[in-house]
C-alpha cells in the first residue's frame, strides 16, 4: 500500500436558484457550479492499524466523526469491509487551504479526497460514477467535488450534467475570518420567508429545470461571452443572507463598485467572489476593496476557475 497525496478544489456558485420542496425534506434546486484552483491538499498515508487519524492544520477543523473526510473514510470502511480488513487503516492530512465555514465546499471537498485515496490505496477500482454514487450519502456537494469543472447541479445538488468548462477567468474572493452562515438556517429562512412562491408539482419542477439548462446563462457559458456571464449571476439566498448580516452586504457591494464582470456572494455565504478577466484585474479589485474595508478580519484570494475535481499529485 502507498501514499497518494491529491489536490480537492474549492467550488463557488454561478447561479442558485431554489424551485420548490422535496419530499425528503430538502429543496429542489438548479445551481450552476464552478471549481476553482483554491484548494486543499490531502495525504493519504497507511499507519499499519485499523484506525482512522485525522490531522488538519486548521486549528477550527474537527479531526473527529464530526468531519465529513473522516465520515468518508468510515464509510468506505463499512462498504468495503474485506479491502479494510486487508489493507488496515491510514493517516488522513489536511493541509487546510480553503477557508472554513465560507459556502466554498470546503468539508465536501476533503471528504471527496478522501474517497478517491482510499480507492486507490485499497485498490477497489472504482469508477466516478460509482464514487459519486458513494458521495451523495455523505452531502450534496461531495459529487460535484469528485469531479469539478462547469456543472449544471439539479435535485438537491447531487444531479450533475457537465457543460462548457469556464477555465480563461480569474476570480477574487473575500470572507471575514469570524464570521459564519449556518446552511440550514439559510435554508430554512427561505422557506419562511419565500415558500409561497416555491413550484410544488413535479412538472413545474421539471419545466422550470429544463429552462435553465437551455438559459441565458448556459448560453453565454457556451459562447464564452464573459461580460454577459458576470451579469447574469444569481444567487437566491442573498434575498436572506445580506440583510441578516450587512458586512457581507457591504462587502459585496464594495467589491462591485471596484470592477469586474460580475459579483456575487457564494452558496449561503459568506464568502463573496467577483469574476475577472486576468489575474491583474483580480489583484487590482482586491487592492481597491482592501483599501476601502481596512478590516484585519477581512481575507482575501485571487484564484482561477479549474476544469477539474480532486487531482492524484503523487
């Protein structure tokens, strides 16, 4: 059995819109997901036991049952019983890149990680699909982390239909380090809030899916039409998250008045992102914002948009 060390991207939201209930008690969503080359670094290393470690170098990180990279390797353990017995347990590392709590699926990400190391160190060979099959039990997120780039996100996230990877933009991301959006209460506040609105039948479901596949947005993702990307971002939970916590409504509306194609805060935040051009322009929309909100509290990355999922490095 071998080491593998493995990159697992970061995601941001071009677009989430929510349409309805699910009868499993979550929302019916349309999202447009991107992966971005912020990422975590994960080691998978065999310890000669039959136990899971888990180190992180994020002292916010929980390095017990309640990680999700952790959770992962459990289930592997449960579903592949024999190949746990015969190779034993490893030490997961989590070289923590990605900020915590930031809407940027972070903990699904490590915990698709995990799921392709432990695949390889224990030689199950198996397939993507079969992995993302394996990911929906953990969250959401885990099977767009698997495989990254462009995806068109439907059910409760874990329906995923590729479309024109988005690689030539650069993105600036901001997120003040205290600070947290609780996901269910996003969710939750929503429904409170805009419930009368949902579509509750499974054709209007369906019909108003198969809208945004054919929509203006995957239109320009298809044409590449970049100005025309940055407007066209939506994000329902913003109608909820900004006036809650006016910081990241601040924030937000300081990084739209520093340039740009497009700004929009991610998931249900708070991390907030603006679309650039170049790498130039996300450094300057950066320096423009950092001089405005002279907050120690407040980070800041400029990375790119990535075409790819969790990547073997070694």
């Amino acid at each position: 059995m071998q080491t593998y060390k493995l990159i697992a991207p970061a995601k941001i939201n071009l677009y989430l819109e929510i349409i309805g209930d699910r009868p499993d008690g979550y929302h019916e969503l349309v999202m447009i997901v991107q992966s971005i080359d912020l990422a975590d670094h994960l080691e998978i290393r065999p310890n000669g036991t039959q136990n899971f470690h888990l180190i992180c170098s994020h002292p916010q990180v929980p390095t017990d049952e309640t990680n999700l990279a952790y959770r992962a390797a459990q289930l592997m353990k449960q579903e592949f019983s024999k190949a746990f017995a015969n190779y034993g347990g490893v030490d997961i590392t989590i070289d923590k890149r990605i900020p915590v709590a930031a809407g940027l699926a972070g903990g699904s990400t490590d915990a698709a990680g995990v799921l392709v190391g432990l695949n390889l160190s224990w030689e199950l060979g198996l397939t993507l699909p079969e992995l993302q099959q394996l990911g929906q039990k953990l969250g959401s997120d885990v099977p767009f982390c698997l495989a990254g780039g462009t995806v068109i996100a439907t059910g409760r996230g874990e329906k995923l239909d590729p479309i024109e990877d988005l690689e030539n933009l650069w993105v600036v991301l901001a997120k003040y380090k205290s600070l947290e959006v609780s996901t269910p209460w996003a969710y939750q506040t929503y429904r409170k809030q805009f419930g009368q609105e949902y579509i509750s039948d499974r054709p209007g479901v369906q019909s108003r899916t198969l809208k945004v596949h054919s929509g203006p947005l995957v239109q320009a993702i298809s044409h590449k039409d970049k100005t025309k990307i940055g407007q066209l971002l939506h994000n329902d939970l913003e109608k909820v998250v900004l006036p809650e916590h006016p910081q990241v409504n601040h924030l937000r509306n300081i990084l739209q008045q520093s340039g740009g194609l497009g700004t929009m805060m991610s998931g249900s935040g708070p991390t907030v992102f603006t679309l650039c051009q170049s790498q130039e322009e996300a450094e300057t929309i950066k320096n423009k914002a950092k001089l405005v909100i002279s907050d120690p509290n407040l980070e800041f990355w400029v990375t790119r948009l990535s075409s790819t999922g969790i990547k073997v490095i070694s």
